[in-house]
C-alpha cells in the first residue's frame, strides 16, 4: 500500500499542485490533484497524508 505525503504547493482554481516531501529527487515535479478529492480546509502550505486512496491533513 502506498503511503505518502504531500505539501499544497499552489492552488489554483478547482486544482492543487502537491509536492511530494518524502520524495528524495529535488527535481521531481508536482502533481495536479482535483480539490475534489482533497479535504476542503487546505491551504497552500498545508501537509498532507496520502494513504488508502485518501488525502488527510497531517496536524
């Protein structure tokens, strides 16, 4: 099972741009993600879980 986690980068519209923070290559790019799928209280900077096809805000 895949675990993750993520920081919102930018938000753009019904759109988030998430970057990896566990990821070792500087160089990776971020992924687009649907708001949809994300819980609704993000911000840009907000931490996230990744972990059983859902997105949870790590405190």
């Amino acid at each position: 099972m895949l675990t993750c986690t993520y920081i919102v980068e930018k938000i753009d519209g019904d759109y988030a741009m998430l970057r990896r923070t566990d990821e070792t290559d500087p160089n990776a790019e971020a992924k687009m993600v649907a708001r949809a799928l994300l819980p609704p209280e993000i911000n840009e900077g907000t931490r996230l879980l990744y972990e059983y096809l859902q997105y949870s805000i790590i405190e």
